[in-house]
C-alpha cells in the first residue's frame, strides 16, 4: 500500500494543471464577451409599422405646407407682375397718344410751310422751320416694356412723366396761325386789285372819297407801265378843306387832298418807289409822310400835322391789312 502514493502524487497534479489551464482559457475568452457587447448598442431596432406609418404623415404634411407656399408666391408674384404690365400698357398708350398730337402739329406746319404759299414776313417759313426741328428732338419713344416687375414700374412712372408737350403744341399751332395769317395778309397788301383797295380805303373814319386811276385820268402815266405800278388810288379826307386844295375832284387834287395809294407788281418796286420818295423829305417838295406795306407804297397829304399824318396812316395800313375773317368777329 506504502509504495502505491507515489503512483498517486501524478494524479493529482494532472488535476491541478487541468483546472489551471481551465482558468486561463476562461480568462482567454472574457475579451471575447467584451467585445460582443460593446458592440450591441450599435445595432438598430427594426421600425415598427406605426412608427412607419406617422414618419410617412410628417413627410407629406410637409410636402403639402411646401407647395401650398410655392404656389402662394408664385399666385402673388403673377398678380403683382399682370398689375405692372397693365400699368405700364395703359401709360404706354397714354405717350403714344401724347405723341400722335404732337406729330399732327408739326404735320399741320409743315404742310402750310411746304405749300409754297408766300407769308408777307418771310423770317416766319425760317422761323417756323426751327421750330419744327425743335419739336421733333423733343418728341419722346415710347421705351420697350422689361421683364422684372420692379424694372416695369420704374419704367411706367417715367413714362408717366414724358410726353409733355402742351407748351410746344401751343407754339406751334401760334406759328402756324401767323404764318397762315402771314400768307392771307401778303394777298391783300401784295399787288392787290384797284377795287379792293378802294373798298378797304373807305372803311378808314373820315376818308370821303376814294378813286382809283386809268389809262385816261392817270396824272404820271404810270399805270401798268414799265417800272411803273398796277394801281393807283387817290383818296379825300374831310378834316382837309378840299376847296383849298388845288384841282378837280379827288384825282384832280391827288396826294395833296388826303393821300393815296400806290400798288407796284413786286414788293421789291414798291420799296424803291418809296426809297426814291425819300429824298424829297424835308425839302420844299415835301412829299407828306409815306411808308411800305407789301407791294403797296402809302402816302398821306402834307397838309396834315405830322401826328395827324402819322395816325392817317396808320388807319389805312390796318384797314389794308385787316383779314375779312377778323373784321367779322370784330363786328
């Protein structure tokens, strides 16, 4: 029995380095174990099914409250956008009406300018001419509509503002009024007939008599002569004593008893005429007081104060150069 413990002594260390290694695997594996859970918490959970279903009702709220605010902005835009076309379109034909009046102006203009009819002031054809020009550099365009809404309204309020052209119509419609008066006055006053110019004397407050010469009675024998004038009309004023003045009847007495007036063919003959009667004036042959009008050379009696003379004037140009039209508002 003695000699069989040593047999035993083996066995039991066997058993010891058994549990030995026994603890160390134990002890190999718990890293493992760490691992593993640490790692659990990483690890999603499936969605439930109501979970999914109030994700997807979020999203579409969401999606709706979107569109519903695009489209209030876009709606906003597109009415603020057809409000400033709608501006900018009636302003727009309000210029263009603006303009058309002032195109019918200068066309009323420059037809009297181009007709060919003579004023007896020629500077108004020049003077009309600069006008015209002047009112056609103001003439505004109408500019070209943009495509921005705050670019449309800057666009309409200085449309707004063009296109004033009252004070240039105004001047005008003035040009074309004198030039037209111009034209018709040049007709009585240019080479006028020997009647009309009686008619007209006799209109003049104490012009008595009025007679126009002919080849017969004409004292200088100029009538119709080279050089010489169209018409000659003498005429009698009452506040000359007539029987103080030498000759018969009012061509008999001429000049002397009131005045007369001569019509040359040409404006440029009657400025002569009255330039060559000039050198008579404060000499013994004082011719009386005389002045040209158009074609037409006025002369009035020495036998007259020179106020007086001035004045009878003055009465006969105006009732020569006095339009029917103005004479019949005048009455």
């Amino acid at each position: 029995m003695t000699e069989e413990e040593p047999q035993n002594a083996p066995a039991e260390e066997t058993e010891e380095a058994s549990k030995a290694e026994g603890s160390e695997a134990a002890e190999a594996a718990e890293p493992a174990t760490d691992t593993d859970s640490s790692a659990a918490p990483h690890e999603k959970e499936p969605l439930t099914r109501g979970t999914k279903i109030r994700i997807a009702v979020a999203a579409a709220c969401i999606a709706v409250v979107a569109v519903t605010a695009a489209a209030t902005f876009v709606s906003t835009n597109m009415a603020e956008y057809q409000k400033a076309v709608g501006s900018y379109d009636r302003s727009a034909a309000a210029l263009q009406e603006r303009n058309e009046a002032l195109d019918q102006a200068i066309a009323s203009l420059e037809l009297l300018v181009n007709s060919g009819a003579q004023p007896l002031e020629p500077r108004l054809i020049d003077e009309a001419n600069t006008l015209i020009q002047e009112a056609e550099g103001e003439k505004d365009a109408v500019p070209p509509m943009p495509s921005g809404i705050e670019d449309i309204r800057n666009t309409t309020n200085r449309i707004r503002i063009s296109g004033n052209y009252a004070q240039i119509i105004a001047r005008l419609n003035e040009a074309e009024d004198a030039l037209e008066g111009s034209i018709a006055l040049r007709e009585l006053v240019v080479d006028p007939t020997a009647s009309n110019v009686v008619e007209r004397l006799l209109t003049v407050p104490h012009i008595i008599a009025a007679e126009a010469v002919t080849p017969d009675n004409d004292p200088n024998s100029l009538l119709n002569a080279e050089e010489g004038y169209s018409a000659m009309v003498y005429f009698s004023y009452s506040l000359i004593i007539q029987d103080n003045v030498y000759g018969e009847g009012v061509i008999g007495k001429g000049t002397s008893g009131g005045g007369s007036v001569e019509v040359y063919p040409t404006v440029e003959q009657a400025e002569a005429r009255n330039d060559y009667i000039s050198q008579f004036d404060n000499t013994d042959l004082a011719p009386g007081y005389h002045e040209v009008v158009g074609s037409i050379v006025v002369r009035v009696s020495d036998r007259l104060t020179p106020e007086r003379q001035k004045k009878l004037a003055d009465e006969v140009v105006e009732a020569l150069t006095t339009l029917p039209e103005e004479e019949k508002r005048a009455k």
